[in-house]
C-alpha cells in the first residue's frame, strides 16, 4: 500500500449530497446498474486517452492495450474495478468525483418530490454515473494517475456517501483509475463472478474494449500476475457491426449508454453511408425528455468518432438545435483524426453530414408517427414543444417537419394535441382552402372562444394552439400542403367559399346599415381602438377584439414583455355582431353617457374573453355597477 500524503477531508457540494441520499433510498429496485455506469465511465476514460495520445503519443506509456477489469473478493466483501484510460489528477478528482458541474443541476434537485418511486425515475434523466457505487457500497475508494504525470502524482479518494470525502496523494505506477467498493451487508451477491459476468454482458456487451474478469476468484494478498483473465463482452463498437447481427436488446443497452437513461428508446436508425461521403450513425429518439431539455445553451449532440477514435463526447455540429433531444453516435471516415471544434464549425463534409442526419432523424420520426401512433404520442407529449422549433430554423425540412407536428382542435373535445396537419386537410369540406387556427393561453380560453362561433355554425374545424411558442411558430409556417394557414383572430375573416355570394352580400347590407352606430363607438372608445367595424365571426358574443393583420398577437406580446423587451404598441380591432340583442339595445340608446359606459363595457368584455387583462379594472367594474343598479331600479 503506497504512503498517502498530503491527506485532507473536503465536504461534498450541497447537490451531490442531495443526489447521493435519492440514489441510496430510490434505486434499490435497480441495483445493478451502478456496474454499467462504471464500467460506461471507464470506456470513456480510454476513449479520452486515445484522443489526447493522438498529439501526444507519450501519454500511452509503453502501449498497453487498454482495457476494463473487474475482480472481485468474496470474503473481503468487494468488487474492484479498474481501466487503464486517461486518469484524473488531484483537481480533477475534486472536480469530478465532489460536484456536480451541470447547468441546470437546481432545477433538477427543485423537481424532487420525495416519492422514491417517482424520483427514482427522474434520477435517470440526470444520469447517476459514479456516485450511482453507493447503491451497493457502504464505502468507496478510488486510485488514479493521469496518463503523462509522474507515478508520485497518484491521488486515493474515499467517502461513505455521507456528506464528505477524504482526499490524499499516493504513488501510483500504473496510469488510470481503480475503483474499489465496499458491499453493504446483503449486497454479497455482486462478489461473485457469474453474477458479474451476467451483469456485463446485459448492459455492456456493446463496450468497444475488453472488459475482462478473473477466471477464477481471488483474495487481496494475490499476485495479479497468477490471475487468468477472459474478456466476457464483444468488444465490438455496436455501430460498426451489421445490423442483421445486432439484437434489438443490444440496441437499447447501447442507447442506456450512451444516454446515460434507464428507460429504452422509442426508436433507433443505424445507417452506414458510402459513396462521397463515408460514415456511420446510430441515432436514438429518447423514451423522455431531459430535465435541461429547455436549456438551449446546454451541452448536447452526438458522440463523435473519426475512424473508431473518440473524438468528441457531445458533438452538437451535426444535427439542428430544434433537434436537441436525439442522442447516439456518429463516425466519419472523412473527417481528420486532429479534427477540432473549430474545425467542426463549417465546411461542405460537416454542411453534407447535417443535413443527411436531419433527414435521416425526421424520416425516423415519420416512420414513428406512422407504425405506432401510441409510442408517437409519448414522443409527442416529451418533444413536441421543442420541435416546434424547426420550421424556423430549418427552412430546407420545413414542410417536412409540418407533417410531424401535433395540435389539439376543435374536432376533440379531448384537448389532445393529436391532430396532424395533413389530417386536418383530408377532413376539409368542399371549397375551404385555407387551415384555421386560433391562439390562446389555454385550451379552456380557446374552446370557448367567440372567434369560433362562425366555424361552429358552418361545421369548419379550427386548430387550438395554447403553447407558449405556437403564434411565433405560426409567424414562420404559413402554408401546408398549398393550404394557407389563417388565424381566425387576425385581420379581416374571409371564409372564401365557404361564404356564397348572398352571404356576403348580406354582410355588406348590413355593414351599411350600421355605419351611424360604428361611428358613434368610434367616439366613444376612441384610441382604445384601431377601428369598429361589423364582425362576420359571431353568431352569439355581441362583440369580439381582433388582431390587426400585421400586430403582435396577446402570446408574444406576453413572452416579450415577461423578458423586459419593448413591445410595439398596437390597438385592437373591435367587431361588433348587429344581431345580438345588447348591440340593437345600444344602437337604440339616445344618452350619450349611458352608450359611451355601455361601449366601454362591451369592450372591456370583449378584452377579458381574449384572454388580455384590463388596463383599468376599477373603471369596468365601477360602470358594471352603474348599469346594475339602473336595471335593479
């Protein structure tokens, strides 16, 4: 045992020891995966080494063929691990083994309920790596030199999970990192090697390295060099063998991996491109979304590999950030072994792979949406938010992404967002040209809408769009297979065909009409309003507000003054139905003051039944009680 200097006790930052204590209590039910998660850790250590031996040949020190082992001491009551990957030094240990340096790790640890069963499957949305040892161990010690540095230069690290961890220098011949755990009384049975050996071989036979183990047990006073070794995976890369030999099992372990989730995917592509252009990718369409999902400036994209050699763990050049969720793996036989961020920035090989990535991912998706609706909808209900980015940003896939988006409509009474564009088209009636659609901040405010009524009324399906993002959405996809899409709240209505002519003629009728009483609103609402004019929307609300063809709509408005920027002003459009009983009332009152407080309310309503707050609510609710008490007298 080396001489351990420079010895001190550190405390664990305040969110490790939160996740520590929800991996003990959660995952009992899940034990085993604290030797995937290792063992995962351990190939990207190796992974890291052939990466810097690249530039720096040295840090191999001698060349011996990495590799995973896992031994194991039954009477000692242990289970070690070790790899001769890059290694940490003495910050390094400190930085990755006592935080966690994760954006977002506050909003994760706020989302905890306290229910195990619950928390234990937000847990995989983080991802345990090291610390998920203390599921089985009751104490944890790590030895490890970083590849390059002096053999006085090794660090031991060890904690009981309990708040705090010791920290000193050792001397350390070998490079790399060896785990030791100490089993917890009742976890004896992962010091057995057939129980190990099947462990391996569920999570990581897909592990592109040796994981090897002893042929046959061993105590700690044995040489190492009497131990036999077997290596009991494939150590095989996955990606790089034929898809006719790969089971769908070994699919879903590989994504566990590379994801770092407990869930299996909803589907997976594996493609091998030859031709211009030669590389391989695996791609995986998650079972849940991420807790940083909404993170758009967190880490993310594919692993990177440039002729089976790591190059990268989160290469985000290759696919569209409205495509941000997509996890798996990309090799390229046309990129440079010294390939560097930089480098990935530009360039016609990148510009070619990212957009046959993108098309391969959405072509999954269709496939998705196709075969199993079922899995389609929990894809949907994790993601559909975020994809709603991509006919903004991806101008090339627009119509493609269009097809794959979801929306609630007024022919579900469910308020699922089920419904898909080009169902919406094979349903519409005789003469509609156009897709209608309406905004709103929840689907109670938009179901009841009166800018409904005329579609009720005619039999025309409406969209009902409440997410945050959906008018800026709607503000870049403005057509769907030739079809024009329209918000019924904005501008003028114009039903096209679906009007006959005697309608229109009618409306035109009685606009005229009503032109005395348009201006008499005028004058009463004043610069409240853009303009007054006779509405084609309602069969029952006496009044409605419309949008002004080129104004932002009350969603944006909202989402840019939430985040402090200067909204453009812009007055509402006030329509007025002729035919409702409080309309004819009005256009029959003598009292200018009684018209203007009765004006005033049928706007204020009308603003209230929009989904907008009042600018003067003391105002409304002092003419409401006037007119109150006038009807009681």
């Amino acid at each position: 045992m080396s001489v351990e200097t420079r010895k001190e006790t550190l405390g664990f930052q305040t969110e490790v020891k939160q996740l520590l204590h929800l991996m003990i209590h959660s995952l009992y039910s899940n034990k085993e995966i604290f030797l995937r998660e290792l063992i995962s850790n351990a190939s990207d250590a190796a992974d890291k080494l052939r990466f810097e031996a690249l530039a720096h040949p040295e840090l191999l020190e001698g060349g011996d063929p990495l590799k995973i082992r896992v031994s194991f001491d039954k009477e000692a009551r242990t289970v070690t691990l070790e790899d001769n990957g890059i290694g940490m030094s003495r910050d390094e240990v400190i930085a990755h083994l006592g935080t966690i340096a994760r954006s977002g790790t506050a909003d994760f640890l706020q989302n905890l309920s306290g229910d195990q069963k619950k928390d234990s499957q937000l847990i995989g949305q983080f991802g345990v790596g090291f610390y998920s040892a203390f599921i089985v161990a009751d104490q944890v010690d790590v030895y490890t030199r970083r590849a390059g540095a002096p053999a006085s230069a090794g660090v031991h690290w060890s904690s009981k999970g309990e708040g705090e961890f010791d920290i000193a220098d050792i001397d350390q011949p070998a490079r790399g990192t060896r785990i030791v755990l100490h089993l917890k009384a009742g976890e004896e049975e992962f010091a057995d090697g057939w129980r190990l050996r099947n462990v391996i071989k569920k999570y990581s036979d897909h592990i592109g390295l040796p994981i090897e183990l002893p042929k046959q047990q061993f105590g700690e006073e044995a040489q190492a060099a009497e131990v036999e070794w077997e290596t009991v995976n494939r150590a095989n890369a996955l990606w790089t063998c034929p898809r006719s030999e790969i089971k769908d099992e070994e699919y879903q372990e590989f994504y566990k991996h590379v994801a770092h989730d407990f869930e299996n995917p909803l589907a997976w592509s594996h493609n091998k491109v030859e031709g211009k252009l030669e590389y391989t990718s695996l791609l995986y369409v998650p079972g849940r979304a991420p807790f940083d999902l909404y993170h758009r400036e967190a880490p993310k994209g594919l692993k990177l590999y440039v002729q089976r050699v790591f190059i990268m763990d989160q290469a985000d050049q290759f696919l569209p950030l409205y495509l941000r969720f997509i996890k798996g793996v990309v090799d390229s036989n046309d990129l440079s072994l010294n390939v560097s961020r930089e480098i990935l920035q530009a360039g016609p090989v990148i510009d070619s792979m990212k957009s046959a990535l993108t098309k391969r991912v959405l072509d999954m998706l269709e496939k998705l949406a196709k075969n199993d609706p079922e899995q389609y909808k929990a894809f949907w209900k994790a993601f559909g938010q975020v994809l709603k980015e991509g006919p903004a940003e991806d101008f090339a896939n627009k119509e493609k992404i269009a097809g794959l988006l979801r929306f609630a409509s007024t022919s579900d009474a469910s308020g699922e967002q089920s419904v898909a564009l080009a169902d919406y088209v094979g349903r519409m009636p005789e003469g509609q040209d156009k897709i209608y659609f309406l905004t709103g901040e929840s689907y109670a405010q938009v179901k009841n809408s009166p800018h409904l009524e005329v579609f009720r009324k005619k039999g025309i399906e409406v969209l009902l769009l409440t997410d945050r993002i959906d008018e800026w959405l709607m503000s870049h996809l403005t057509e769907f297979d030739g079809k024009q899409l329209v918000d019924v709240a904005r501008g003028d209505l114009d039903l096209g065909k679906l009007d006959s002519e005697e309608d229109k003629k009618a409306q035109e009728e009685v606009a005229k009409a009503k032109e005395g009483l348009i201006e008499r609103l005028k004058g009463a609402l004043g610069e409240q309003v853009a303009e007054v004019r006779v509405s084609h929307r309602l069969t029952d609300s006496p009044a409605i507000l419309a949008i002004g063809e080129q104004d932002l709509g009350l969603q944006m408005r909202q989402i840019l003054e939430a985040s402090g920027q200067k909204v453009p002003e812009s007055k509402p459009i006030f329509e007025i139905n002729p035919q409702h009983p409080l309309i004819e009332k009005l256009d029959t009152e003598a009292d200018e003051e009684r018209f203007a407080d009765l004006s005033h309310i049928l706007f204020d309503q009308a603003a209230l039944a929009a989904g907008d707050s009042l600018k003067d609510p003391a105002a409304y609710v002092q003419r409401l009680n006037k007119l109150l008490v006038e009807l009681s007298a």
